[in-house]
C-alpha cells in the first residue's frame, strides 16, 4: 500500500493579496490563518450564513435525481471570519466579486494533502458526472485555476473534455442553470484536491436513472479510474438492478454524495459498489491539526445524509452489526455551507465566486482524494480500503454532532469509531485511499 506522509503549512502563513484593488473588496488567497480563539471572536458578532438550494436541488420530472449542493446568499462565511480574524479589517458581506469560501490551500491544509497534491495525480482522469449542458464549464473552470495558482485544464492541452452520455463532444445536452451550478462546484472541488488531474466532464441528458447511469457507464468507458456524482434519490426496490447496471466498475473509485435531507438513506450512496460521502463542518482549532470537524446538520430537514439501507446487501468489508444490509455513509469531507467552498461560475447567475455546501463538495473532493492516492487495485472496489486503515491516523475520527433522530444511536449520531453521518472519519493524508 503506498502512503504520503501528511505535509501541512505553517498556520503562521501569510495572506497573498492579489491586485491592486480597494481593501475592502481585494482579493485574497488563503494561505494559513491565525488561531482559532482569535477567529471565533471575530466572529461572535457576525451575521448568520443565509443560503439557498440550488436549483437542481428540486426535481424537473417524476423520479429524476437531484443534485446535492446550496449556494450561499448572504452572511458571514468561516473563510471570511477567518479573513477578518488575520487582517483585523470588519469583514463585508460576500459579493460576486471576490471568493468568500475556503480555497484548494485550505481544503489540502485540512485534509493533509498539501505535498500530495504537490506531487501526485499525473496521468490519471477524474470523471464528473452530471446531468445536461454547462455550455461554461471549461471557461468558468479556467477562472478558477487561474485565480488559485492551478496549471491550465483546458481541451487544447488536453486536460479537460466534456462529452455527452455517449460520448459525443458535439451533440450535448440541452443546457440547465441549476446543473451548470453543480458542474461547476464539482469541477472546481476535483480540481482543488488533485490539480495534476485531467478531468472528463460527461453529460447526462436528463437526471433519470437510466441517463445519469448510462454516464456514468460512458465515463468508465472513456478509461476514468475516479468517477465523482453528486446526486441521489430516495431507495427503492430498483436500486439492485441500478447497482449491476450503472454502478458495479470494479478497479473503479466511484464516489457518492450521501444526501442532505438529513437522517436517512439515499442511492446511489447506499449501493454496495460505491463509496459514500458524508458531510461535516469543518472548522480552524487550535490543535496540531489546526481543523476540526462536526456531522453537518442545520435543520431535522438538513444536513448530511446516513441509513441502513433496506435493499442493497452489506459488502464484506463492512462489519457494523445494527445494520444487516449496506450501512451509508463510509468516509465524509466538508459539507456545510457555513464552512463551504468558493465556486466560479458564470451560466444562468451574475458571473462571478459563489460559496457552495452540500455533499455534492464531499464526493468530488473525495474522489480527488483517492486520485492522489493512485490507480485503484484491478478487481477490486475502493470502498473498501477506507475500512482497511479504520481507526488509524490515516483518518480524522469525527466524533460530535448528528444529523437527527434514529433508534440505532451510531446510524444518526457521531461517536468514537465507525458511525453513519461521517463514515470512518475525513482525510488525513491519501494512505487510507490507496490500494
């Protein structure tokens, strides 16, 4: 198994600025924060994060999938916070002129994989797949690699293609507001946590089982060894026949968003092939690790997603013993809009940075995660190797908050060990990701 000691910045670091414009709209890039007590005090007196689902969120048709994302519209994000603790300046509401949540430097500090990101993921391929058309997806990609420092992933140079469900690069979908929003969210996150991949965007032409699936069927095909969906639904008695049919790529890391309607299982995160991705809040402390982490819940309606699911049949490698049949979630990253991520976008909104939350951030960063790590063992299903390294350093152990009610206490709650809501725990590093 190959392993990449975890290689964190100083939390010393200083701010960049960039440009030349006023200080209270300029530009900054996070590099480091101060410490924890003086960005909660900041903080005290900051105004609530406001934010909204994304038009994805809700469905077109009668049993079409759903994205997993929201967009914040107002408040005081923890990467703002974080700002004005450094700086000292009173921070101001989030605009679409300047990024308000946190940065690929923040999100590799956290996760431990600064060094990996550094180094790793040269010649492997990240596919998202989604449903209809961002006719702005590889330009608004290359605003935020530009801004953030990151090489160039274009067509030209052969690091970005976007295709359809067939894998035509002409004949694509119709193009939808709502979903290039999530197009967006999810190529930024790939980007973020692996940007020495090359990244497939393949194109559903609806949010239907049988289009979603035949993407994800063609991502695979194109020779994608990481497969990101930030999307689900409600189980039903279908799902077994999904699994065999959409979702059974062994050698294949295909990641899922868990949900976040809060306690309960959805699928495809609840297919035995998958891995999948519950949400946290993720926030700086004053510890070594310098983050610390809760199950995200805002709501007895939002929140992470987690379940025993009542269809798929548990997989080997998972040994919870209140849950007979596949238990969600197996690992988790960064969920909460509160602590959410800068986006770039542009088709349908006034272009310019949005912070996004959800668990449609957690599975792209998550499948970054396991592109670091390396190609996946053939034969074999990369859910697993998480639980091959449970209950060590390779994983952040999430051990507070819940994502709501449920009779078996660890299928809605955090504890110490495995729980539902967070999996095994966050990165810490790429070892528990590789083969």
């Amino acid at each position: 198994m190959r392993s990449t000691p975890p290689n964190r910045p100083s939390t010393r670091s200083s701010w960049r600025r960039i440009g030349a414009a006023a200080a209270a709209t300029a530009a900054l890039v996070f590099a480091g924060f101060g410490t924890a007590v003086q960005a909660d005090a900041a903080a005290t007196a900051s105004s609530k994060v406001t934010y909204v689902s994304t038009p994805c969120a809700t469905p077109k048709h009668t049993g079409d999938l759903t994205c997993k994302s929201y967009r914040v519209t107002g408040g005081l994000t923890a990467f703002q916070k974080m700002q004005a603790a450094k700086t000292g300046i009173t921070p101001k509401a989030a605009d679409a002129s300047t990024p308000s949540g946190y940065s690929p430097t923040n999100l590799r500090s956290a996760y431990g994989l600064t060094s990996a990101a550094a180094s790793n993921g040269s010649g492997e391929t990240i596919a998202i797949v989604d449903a209809y058309n961002d006719p702005n997806a590889e330009s608004d990609l290359a605003t935020y690699r530009s801004y953030y420092g990151l090489s160039a992933c274009t067509t030209a140079n052969g690091c970005f293609k976007k295709v359809s469900q067939t894998g035509s690069t002409t004949s694509l979908p119709s193009s939808d507001a709502g979903w290039s929003e999530e197009i967006s969210l999810d190529l930024d996150m790939a980007s973020a946590i692996c940007p020495l991949c090359n990244i497939t965007l393949v194109e559903a032409t609806s949010a239907s089982y049988a289009n979603l699936g035949t993407a994800e069927n063609e991502a695979v095909a194109l020779g994608a060894k990481f497969v990101s969906n930030s999307y689900g639904g409600s189980e039903s008695s279908s799902q077994t026949s999904y699994d065999t049919s959409y979702y059974k790529h062994a050698g294949v890391a295909i990641t899922v968003s868990s949900g976040d309607s809060a306690y309960g299982a959805e699928y495809p995160a609840t297919s035995q092939y998958v891995t999948a991705v519950g949400g946290t809040k993720l926030s700086t402390s004053s510890t070594t690790r310098g983050w610390t982490e809760t199950v995200w819940k805002t709501s007895s309606t939002e929140g992470t997603g987690s379940g025993c699911s009542s269809y798929d049949a548990k997989p080997s490698w998972q040994t919870d013993t209140g849950c007979t049949k596949r238990m969600e979630s197996d690992v988790s990253a960064v969920a909460d809009p509160a602590t959410g991520v800068s986006v770039y976008d542009s088709y349908g909104v006034t272009a310019g940075w949005y912070t996004f939350g959800g668990t449609s951030v957690s599975a792209p960063i998550i499948a970054g995660v396991y592109a670091l790590a390396g190609t996946p063992a053939s034969g074999t299903y990369p859910a697993q190797y998480p639980y091959d390294y449970a209950g060590t350093s390779s994983l952040n152990d999430v051990t507070s908050g819940n994502n709501g009610s449920c009779s078996t206490a660890y299928f809605c709650t955090a504890e110490t060990g495995y729980d539902g809501p967070t999996g095994w725990g966050t990165p810490e590093g790429i070892s528990a990701f590789a083969n």
